[in-house]
C-alpha cells in the first residue's frame, strides 16, 4: 500500500499533473530550443561572443524586472490564466521572429526582444506553475512529483537541440525551428486551459501588491534553508552560463557541425534522464534536501570545468552527461526547499524570488561575455567553474539552512 501511494504510477494517474508535466516538458524543450537556434542566428549574423551574450541578458533582464510581481500576481488571480497568457504572449514573439526570418530581413534586435518577451513570460509561468504543481501533489509527493517532471525536462532537453540541429543542418537556416517553437507555446496554452484545477488562491491577499512582493522577500531572508539555497542559485546562475556558447565551442573549439552541435547540447539532458529517475524512485523518502542540493552543485562545477579542459568531442560530450546527471540534485532540491520551506499561501511569491535569483544570477552572461571577449570561452568557463567551487565551500560553513532536516512537509 506505501509503495501504490507513492509511486510514480499515481503520479501520473492524475490529471492535472500529466498537463503540468506536459506543458513544463514542451516548454522546456522550446526553451533550449529558442536560445541555442537564437544563439547560432545571432552568432551567424554578428561573429560576436558579446552579441551572442545580449540573446541571454535580454531573457534575464526581464526575468528580473517582472518575476515578484508574477509572483505576487500569481497569489491573486487564476494560476491557470496567467500561465495561458504567457504562452501565448510566448508564441506571438516566436511567430514575430518567423516573420522576419520568412521575409529575409532578420537583424540581431529581433532576437534579442524575442528573448526578452519570453524571459518575461517565463516568470509568469514557473511561478504559477510551481504554485500549482504543490497544490497537485502536496508536500509528501513533490521531490518525486519533481523528479519525474525532470525526467521530461530533460527529454526535451535531448529533443530541443537535436530538433535545432538537424533542422539547420537540413535547410541552412533557422525558419523550421521557429515555426515549430511557435507550434510548441500555442500548444502549452492549451494544455494551461485544460487544467481543471482551481488556480484562485483560497486567502486572497488583503495587502496593496507591493506590501504582498515585500512580505514573500522578507520569508524568503528569514528562513536559513531558503536563503542559503537563493545564494547559491544566484551563484550557480551568474557563474554556470554554458549553454549559449555551445555553438562557438562547437564551431571553433572542436571542429563540428550543426548536426554534432544539437547532440553536444543534448548531452545534458540524457544525463539529466538518469538521474531523475533515480530521484524518482528515492524522493519520497529524502530529507537531507540541503547536502543533496549542495553536492548536486559543487558535482555541477567539476563537470562545467572538466568540459572546459576537453579537446575532444567525445569527451566534451561525457562531461555535459555528467553534469546533467548532478543538475537533477541540483535543481530538484532547490525547488522542493523553497516549497517545503515555506508556507502554501506565500507559493507563488516564494516562487517569484527564486525566480528572481535565477533571472539575476543570469546577469553572469554580462561577466561571461566579458571573459569570452577578453581570454576565450573555453577558458571563460575555467574561471567560473573554480569560482563556483570556492564560493560553494563558503556556504558550507558559514550559512547552516543547507544542514537542516525539512522531513517531507511543512
């Protein structure tokens, strides 16, 4: 009887987690999608590391500016239609893109607004979306819940770039991946629709909004496990951007193709398959969730330097399948502390500023633009990698909210 109330089989028996876990795959896979085909653009169009940057900041400038009122947002009207809209706010700005490419008047700006639309919508749907994903599956059930979300996560992660690459590969430009992202956000607004569960808080907020944003931040610093992990997601976020240069190591580090570029860049993903799967079947019964985030971490910083070193392909593409595989500990544990850490009605606001520490944190593609012009991107990524080490090690000591035992419930 333990094992049929907590397995993964019952997980997906309910409805409303299928389509969340539906719609998170898809846009996870359009995502990665969306900047690694707006990263070649941008590249095939500029030849600048710098330029290649801005696709990123873009995304994380708005993603800043937005993400605690989308928090705040979320705790107010209906989860459901915040996420509806931002899907389809999503496939208005790819199809923008579409047009322009179609048309052959294509320019670096064109991207670079395209990702700031979507790094805004992107913090109205993952706040909302988490804050429904508790209320699905309660706080027994959410590190498996998570687990198996980033079993599809990381399958789009696999899908995303082999779809890019091989579709540049075959037409020499990027008209099909646009067509098919656009297809991708109007699908997930769908499914947001289909949602049957309520997405109006039960206590509505009483407090003017921005005294609502205030008082999420203020949980969020007095609670040691939460600030400790929001320190170390900003850290990870600004020191951790490998991803956009993909297709520059690709190109001139080691000497392939579009084709091998997609596969190098689902590297991650399948590692991050096999370790979902062993969260999965383990989640119910964690409860160091800290030691697990921390360690999940420091493994993400000796694979992000171990790529770095690599003159060879298929080492490149071990060391990205080892840090997928360290990413699930990582990510998985970040948001199941935040969640569990934290009272239901404060969700979606805690949500917001974990989505603040991410949209900061990714204020490092500023610091990494600049060592990528400066030195080279494969050294770039050294630097930030032993940084990421050093500042890992201080947390340890002198912030103790990883050392805690959260259980399994608030």
């Amino acid at each position: 009887m333990v094992r049929k109330r907590h397995g993964i089989a019952s997980l997906l028996g309910n409805r409303d987690y299928r389509f969340l876990w539906t719609i998170g795959t898809i846009n996870n896979s359009g995502e990665l999608a969306e900047i690694l085909a707006g990263s070649w653009l941008v590249y095939q169009l500029t030849g600048s590391p710098w330029q290649v940057a801005l696709v990123g900041l873009s995304r994380t400038i708005a993603m800043c500016t937005l993400s605690l009122y989308a928090g705040a947002l979320g705790d107010r009207l209906d989860k459901r239609h915040i996420m509806m809209g931002a899907h389809i706010v999503g496939a208005l700005a790819m199809g923008f893109v579409l047009l322009e490419l179609t048309l052959g008047s294509i320019e670096p700006w064109h991207i670079f607004l395209a990702s700031a639309l979507k790094g805004g919508t992107r913090s109205f749907d993952n706040t909302s979306q988490r804050a429904l994903l508790f209320q699905v599956v309660g706080p027994r059930r959410l590190v498996q819940a998570i687990s198996l979300e980033h079993i599809g996560f990381s399958a789009g992660l696999i899908v995303g770039p082999l779809l890019v690459g091989t579709l540049i590969e075959i037409t020499n430009n990027a008209i099909a991946v646009y067509a098919m992202l656009c297809a991708f956000y109007a699908f997930n607004g769908m499914c947001a629709y289909l949602l049957k569960v309520d997405g109006k808080s039960k206590s509505q907020p009483t407090r003017q909004i921005f005294q609502s944003i205030k008082d999420g931040i203020t949980h969020a610093y007095n609670s040691q496990a939460i600030r400790a992990t929001l320190t170390a997601t900003i850290i990870m976020n600004v020191l951790f951007q490998y991803q956009l240069y993909i297709p520059i190591i690709a190109e001139e580090h080691l000497k392939v193709g579009p084709g091998l570029m997609g596969l190098l860049a689902s590297a991650d993903g399948i590692g991050k398959v096999s370790g979902s799967f062993i969260m999965g079947f383990l989640g119910y019964k964690i409860k160091r969730h800290g030691r697990i985030f921390w360690l999940g971490s420091l493994g993400l910083a000796i694979s992000l330097l171990s790529f770095s070193l690599s003159p060879w392909y298929i080492l490149s593409f071990a060391t990205l399948l080892c840090l997928g595989l360290f990413q699930i500990g990582f990510s998985t544990m970040q948001s199941s502390i935040i969640l569990i850490a934290s009272p239901r009605e404060l969700h979606s606001r805690i949500s917001g500023t974990q989505q603040l520490a991410i949209g900061t944190g990714q204020l490092g593609v500023v610091e990494m633009g600049y060592l990528a012009q400066l030195f080279s991107v494969t050294r770039a990524l050294s630097i930030n990698a032993l940084a990421v080490m050093l500042l890992l090690i201080a947390i340890w000591v002198f912030m103790p909210g990883l050392k805690q035992d959260l259980g399994s419930s608030n």
